[in-house]
C-alpha cells in the first residue's frame, strides 16, 4: 500500500533582485534614470554619500557668500524689506543686523548638522506614515535614504547661485533669491519688462527648466517604498 508522498510541491521561483548599482551609478541615474536610484535604495539603503555632497555643496556656497559678499550686507538688504526692523532706532537697527549677520555665518557653516537633524525628523515622519499607514515595512534607514537622495536635486540651484555670485554684480546679491537676484545675466524677460518677474526678480523662465526636470524625477522616490527582502 503506498504512503502519500511527504514532498514539497514546487514553487515558483522568485524573481532574481536587480544588481545593485554602485555609488557614482546611483548619483548620476538621481539626475539621469531617478527611478533606477530609488529602486536601488530598495537593496541598499546607505545615505551618507549624499549627506557629504550636500554638505561639501552647502559649505562652500556659504564661503563664496562670505567672500565676496559678506554676511553683514546680506543681513543688511534682509533687513531693509523688514518694516520692523525699520521702525527701529538706528542702533538697535545697527545691532539686529550684527547679531543676524553672526547668526547666518555661523549657521552656514553649521548647516550639515542642521540638515542631519531636519532630515532624520522628515525620514521619521515618513517612516511612520509608510508603515502605519501604507504598511510598506521599510526600515527607518531607507526612509534617510529617499530624503537624501531626494535633496540631491537641489545642488542644482546651489550651483547656479554659486556661478551667479561669481559672475554677477555682488552688490545685487539676495540669500533669500540667490539664483533669480542677477537677472541680468541669466534672465532676458526681466530685460524687457520689469511685471515678467512680478518686481522681485524671480522669473518663470529662468527655472522653468528646473521645474521641468522636476516633473522628470516625479514619483520615482515611490519605488523605494516595495518592501524587498533584501532591504538594509
């Protein structure tokens, strides 16, 4: 009498995981193929690559500013479109600027600390609402990992406000506008008709190709989100 066999069925095999890419692939596809980084950060979630490029990126703009601006006239243009400010006697008008300028140089070159910080609180949000709410069980490194990844873009816009300082006219420079302040230089509109950047010098076409590489990389942070065995 035969016994029912105790055997296994077969199961379909798993896909093969995709080879992961190494960190100078992964860099160039956040700006060439952001999909193929953000799937990659389902395999490996590092993040620290990004952290130093941002930091490098960011210290060296805040040095450019001290050089050949200086922290006391960009304090100084801030506080001239502050109406309380200019309610102020002149000396203590003189001393908010001092006390700003200190605090936008110190701050500066403390910046990666500060993006640290703001990112581990921006990866724990999204680390909570992907599991709780989505349940995509992604541990909290991976969260780090799509918002440094997810920052890298923004080196962009540094590096263009790094070659506008350079280049431009010093005196016109704006921390709060770095990019869109020498609109002489990368924003012919403004040339022609002042009411082209509504007064401010922020014209839509110098960075519309920014906002256009920016519906590039669109929902590509969402394919970190699949839980894959393999994760970190």
């Amino acid at each position: 009498m035969s016994t029912p066999s105790s055997a296994i069925p077969n199961m379909p095999a798993e896909p093969a995981s995709q080879p992961r890419l190494s960190e100078p692939a992964r860099l160039i596809n956040v700006f060439a193929s952001p999909a193929k980084t953000f799937q990659d950060i389902r395999q490996n979630a590092s993040w620290w690559v990004p952290l130093v490029i941002l930091s490098i990126v960011s210290i060296f703009f805040f040095q450019m500013i001290d050089k050949k601006v200086g922290f006391d006239e960009v304090a100084r243009h801030m506080m001239e479109s502050n109406s309380r400010v200019q309610q102020l006697p002149a000396d203590q008008q003189a001393r908010t600027i001092e006390v700003t300028a200190k605090f936008l140089k110190g701050s500066g070159y403390v910046s990666p600390i500060f993006a640290l910080l703001y990112a581990a609180v921006i990866a724990g949000v999204l680390w909570f609402s992907f599991n709780f709410f989505m349940d995509a069980q992604i541990p909290f490194s991976r969260a780090m990992a799509i918002v440094f990844y997810g920052w890298l873009p923004t080196i962009v816009g540094t590096a263009l406000a790094t070659i506008t300082l350079t280049l431009g006219n010093p005196e016109g420079f704006r921390l709060e506008n770095p990019v869109g302040t020498n609109r002489d230089r990368l924003c012919v509109e403004c040339q022609k008709e002042d009411f082209a950047c509504g007064g401010n010098h922020t014209c839509g076409r110098m960075v519309f190709p920014l906002q256009a590489w920016q519906c590039h990389f669109g929902g590509a942070p969402k394919l970190a989100l699949k839980p894959d065995k393999s994760a970190i």
